[in-house]
C-alpha cells in the first residue's frame, strides 16, 4: 500500500451473503449474471416504474383533490362579489336619492 492510499473493508449481512451465494449459485447454472441478480435482488428498472406509478396516482389523487377545493372557492368567492356588487348598485342608488332630496330641500337655498 502507497502512503496516500487507504484500505477499505467491506461488511455484509448475513442476509446480503446468502444473497451473494445464491447469485453465484444461479450464475453457475446458468452463465447469466444480469438475471441472477434480478431473480435475486429484483429487477430496479421494474421497482423504479412501479414506484413511478404509485407516485403518479398519489399525485393525481392530491391534485384532483386540490382541484375540487379550488373550484369550490372560486365559486364562493363569485357568490361574494356579485352579493357586493348588489349591495354597491344598492347603496349608489341610496346616495343618489339623498342626494337629490337635499337637493330639494329647505337647505338648498344656502347650499349655492
């Protein structure tokens, strides 16, 4: 060993070894490394698409729900401005009543 090297040491589970054992085993048989380790530790192109998926439809899911929730607000909020707007042509209404009244009034006479 060189001085700047550095040693490194493995350490594997039982399980992991049994493992390593087993796509030995399989290999011999069958001189196709790519699929013992598949048959054995599984296939990660396969888990990575199915988790892929489940965390397509988690999101479909929570979108749709988000959706809902947001259409339901915008309806609200429409409800809400239409009943201030009434209540704004209501009020503009008033004033200008009142301002004709006082118009019309005693007052008037001094207002000018």
């Amino acid at each position: 060993m060189s001085r700047y090297s550095t040693q490194v040491f493995y350490e594997f589970t039982d399980e992991e070894i049994s493992k390593f054992i087993e796509v030995n085993n399989i290999v011999n048989k069958t001189n196709n490394l790519d699929q013992a380790i598949k048959q054995v530790w599984g296939d990660l192109d396969t888990q990575l698409e199915q988790d892929s998926k489940e965390m397509i439809a988690d999101l479909r899911k929570d979108f749709l729900s988000y959706q809902k929730k947001s259409l339901l607000l915008i309806q609200s909020l429409g409800k809400q401005n239409h009943s201030l707007s009434q209540r704004l042509t209501k009020l503009s209404e008033r004033l200008d009543r009142l301002e004709e009244e006082q118009d019309k009034g005693f007052l008037s006479k001094w207002k000018k």
